[in-house]
C-alpha cells in the first residue's frame, strides 16, 4: 500500500482503482484532494478538460464539507474517495456533518458577474453544471456523503 504522510496518513492507494485522501478540516488542504483527482484522472486516461472539471468538482465538494458539513471544527476531517470505473471516476466526499438541509436555489450568474450579488453559493451549482450524476444528501456510518460520478468524455 503507497502512502503519504503528514499528521495522519494522507494519501493512500486501496488497489490499482481506488485512492482515499484524508484531509483534516482546513481550508486550503482542498487543495491536494484537487492534486490527487488530477494526477489519478491522467494515469486513467481522461482528457485535460475533464481534468480540470474533476478538480473543481473536487474542490467544491471539500470546501462544502469542511464549512457547511464539518462547521469549521478544527479536530473533524474530510475523507475523499476515487473509484476508476468503466471510463468514469466516482468521487465520495464524506463529512462528519448531518447533510444539506436545504438545497440552494439556482444562482443568478449575472448578478454575480456584475457584482450584484456575493461570488459566494456557487458550489452546489458548480458541481452539478460539471459532473455526470451528483447525489447530495448519503448518510452513511461513516458520516454525510456527497457523491459525484464524472465521465472521461461529456
């Protein structure tokens, strides 16, 4: 089994399809779960659009998590899962939180471009203009789980 180390094992291969990313509850450590997605979505195969679409995806999931599911408590984590399977990754980001209790309306994309409103409440949004298949609201024993499936070709 490969590993990174930080506090915690960080990083680590379950078999040749499966990596688990264990992130304390930090803005910013967002970041390597991005690393992570994009290094293991170039090994498989996927073409650099859906890269980066994965990384955003990625990204706003752990940032929902680690500020809406975790409330900014310092001792919870995030766990993040990566499964390669017929040409799609299905991401798991799982919180210690009790689930999104209300969706939030579709953003008004103008009013943000023209600063009318806060650039903020754009991660539900962006997750769901960029993966295949988005399932919200999994509880789980292991906790509150968003699960998106994300295609190598839209």
């Amino acid at each position: 089994m490969s590993k990174v180390s930080v506090e915690r094992q960080t990083v680590k291969m379950l078999d040749r399809e499966t990596i688990e990313v264990n992130l304390p509850n930090e803005i910013g450590y967002e970041r390597i779960a991005m690393a992570c997605s994009a290094s293991f979505a170039k090994i498989v195969g996927f073409v650099p659009d859906r890269i980066e679409d994965l990384k955003t995806v990625v990204s706003e999931a752990c940032l929902n998590a680690m500020e809406h599911g975790n409330k900014g408590h310092p001792d919870a984590r995030v766990i993040i899962t990566m499964d390669y399977k017929e040409n799609a990754i299905t991401v798991s980001v799982i919180d210690e939180g009790t689930g999104v209790q209300k969706i939030p309306a579709e953003p008004d994309i103008r009013k943000k471009i023209e600063k009318l409103e806060t650039p903020r409440g754009l991660g539900i949004f962006l997750i769901k203009q960029l993966a295949d298949k988005v399932d919200l609201n999994q509880m789980t024993k292991d906790g509150h789980v968003v699960r998106m499936v994300i295609r190598m070709v839209n």
